[in-house]
C-alpha cells in the first residue's frame, strides 16, 4: 500500500458524498467519518456546504449524530457557522487579534453533477474532467431520486481497497450472497468504461423476481433506469448500485486513520413514486433497506477473512475477463504510483 499515493486520492480527487434530496431544509446536515477526521455537509439557509467537522476554537465536534437537522452551533463555547460565517459570542472575540482575520471553518470544494453532490479537499480535476462521459448518465439517475430511505454505517475490519475490489466484482454472488442477492440470478452483463470510473449493467434472469419487478413499476416516475442492475463505481471510494431504478444504494468505502479498517456507509435513496406514501412503494422500501443490510453485512464478513498477509498491491495479480473492472481499477492506482 505504500506504492499508493494516499493523500492524492483523498484529497486530490472528487468523491460523491449526497444527494441534494437528503438535506431538504435549512439546517440538515449529514456527518462523513473519512481518514481526514469528520466530514459535514449542512443546509446553510439553502446552500449545501461542506466543512471539517471541528470547531476551530477548541476542537469541539459540531454534530456526533450521522444525521438530523440542527444549527451547526458548538456545545462547549457556543461559537455557530450562519449564513456562510463563523459567528463568535461576544464574550469571546478578544479571542482575535485586533487586525487578525477572522478565524473560519476548514471548508471544502464543492461541486454538483445534477442533484449529486461532489467534494474535494483540494481538487486537481474539474468535475467535468473527472466523470467524463459518464457524468450526463449521473445527473439522469439523479433526476429520479427523491429523499434518503435509510442510512447504515459502520467500519469494515479490512482495507478499503479490499472492500472495494469486492464491491467491483461479481464472481463471489453466488458463494457470499446465496439467499439475498443470488435470488435474482444476475447475468453476466456488460461493462462499460469512462475514463477512471465504471459500470456493470446487467438483466435479472430470475422469472419471479422480474415479474414482480416489472409489476412494481407502475407505482413509480423513474425515467433513466437500466431495466436490469446496475452498478457504478465512482473513483476512487464509492459506488451507486440500483435495481430497475426504483431505489439507488450510495455506498462509500472511505480509508480510516487505523490501518486495516474502512469506513464504510450505504444510504437507500428512494427513487420517485407516482404517489408519495404508497402502500406498496413504502412496503418495498422496507424490504430493500433490509436485503441491503444483509447483502453489505456478507460483504464484510468475507472482506474481513481477507488475509493482512495478502499483498493487493503486489505486481502481477492476474484478473479474469469477469475481473476487467478490477483490473482497471489496479491499473489506475498503479499508474498514479508511478
């Protein structure tokens, strides 16, 4: 791992971090564990910004819940961000020097492609230039989500790149997921490539699955699904994986400070319903959340049997024909290795 440029992947590149449906209102807010400390991303009267999660005072963390809505106010001194500042109470603004600029949060780059929400510590690519062709298929699916369903979060006891390979390949179905999602028998599919990103787009083969599938999709307004699985992956940490569009994982694979351990989160988006609050709509909902759960809870625990001893980032792995979004996965990093 230590051939990998670290620092640039984490700080050097966008990574998609929300959809603008899960923080509607002013002041949701959404926390993101990552090897650089905490994350935020807050609803500041309408304009999503993202911040280190530490009070540039004392340290104080703003929010410890994942999620809510709440002012970004510390608890220990009382000093808030508002309305794009950093409001100090007066009792503590002899903290700055007479002249001094005033202290700020440590702020984030932003940046959308449609409704997805991307950030970037200190971005060497546009947006643009990062998501290539795929970024008019992004801003699409984009358009058919409507609000977070579920939100999961917990450490993978592996590394990130062990939890990504697995999330890039789907030779292991059969063996780790045989009754979630093995049930729909995925075909082989096809893969398509856009520069360092990558999508499997597959059919469901199973008869009963596809007959319910096809049965629900009336009870929904999603115009740019694959009628089928699909699956993005989103250099270099996370992935968005749907089937027939009626509701989107936003799985990320974050590097922890802690050797050997990925923060992992999945957040269920729900795509839009013809009508809110359908019985059947919400019926599946729940039943998506939990084969989720399930399917991220098998991935762990083979990720987690991943020998330390193994060396991914070793010269010649050999990957097969079914391993070919692996293996430009592989190439990429080796390449910025140098």
């Amino acid at each position: 791992m230590s051939e990998i440029p670290f620092q640039r992947l984490l700080e050097g590149y966008w990574h998609l971090a929300a959809h603008r449906s899960e923080m509607p209102n002013p002041k949701d807010f959404l926390r993101i564990a990552w090897a650089a400390g905490e994350l935020v991303l807050y609803n500041d009267q309408g304009s999503i910004v993202a911040f280190d999660n530490v009070c540039p005072h004392r340290g104080t963390r703003f929010f410890v819940d994942m999620a809510g809505n709440a002012p970004a106010s510390c608890p220990y001194h009382g000093w808030t961000y508002r309305n794009g500042c950093l409001r100090i109470p007066t009792h503590h603004q002899s903290v700055v020097g007479e002249g001094a600029p005033p202290p700020q949060l440590n702020s984030f780059p932003t940046a959308w492609c449609g409704d997805f929400l991307f950030v970037s510590p200190r971005p060497e690519h546009s947006l643009e230039d990062q998501l290539g062709e795929l970024a008019p298929r992004l801003a699409a699916i984009a358009e058919d989500i409507d609000g977070r369903r579920d939100l999961n979060a917990y450490d993978f006891e592996c590394d990130w790149r062990v939890a990504v390979e697995n999330a890039l390949e789907s030779d292991h179905i059969d063996l780790v997921h045989p009754e979630s999602l093995a049930v729909l028998k995925l075909a082989p599919g096809r893969f398509e490539f856009a520069g360092v990103n990558s999508i499997w787009l597959t059919e469901v083969t199973d008869a009963r699955s596809v007959r319910s599938l096809d049965a629900i999709g009336r009870y929904f307004d999603v115009r740019h699904a694959h009628r089928g699985y699909t699956n993005i992956f989103l250099f270099p940490f996370a992935m968005l994986s749907s089937t027939y569009g009626y509701s989107y994982s936003l799985q990320m694979f974050l590097p922890a400070r802690t050797p050997g351990r990925t923060h992992f989160s999945s957040r269920l988006l729900g795509g839009r319903a013809q009508t809110p609050g359908n019985p059947v709509v919400e019926s599946l909902m729940e039943s998506s959340t939990r084969l989720n759960r399930q399917v991220f809870q098998e991935d762990h625990q083979i990720c987690r049997r991943i020998s330390p001893a193994y060396r991914i980032d070793a010269p010649g792995r050999l990957f097969a024909a079914s391993e070919a979004r692996l293996r430009s996965f592989n190439d990429t990093l080796r390449g910025l290795s140098g």
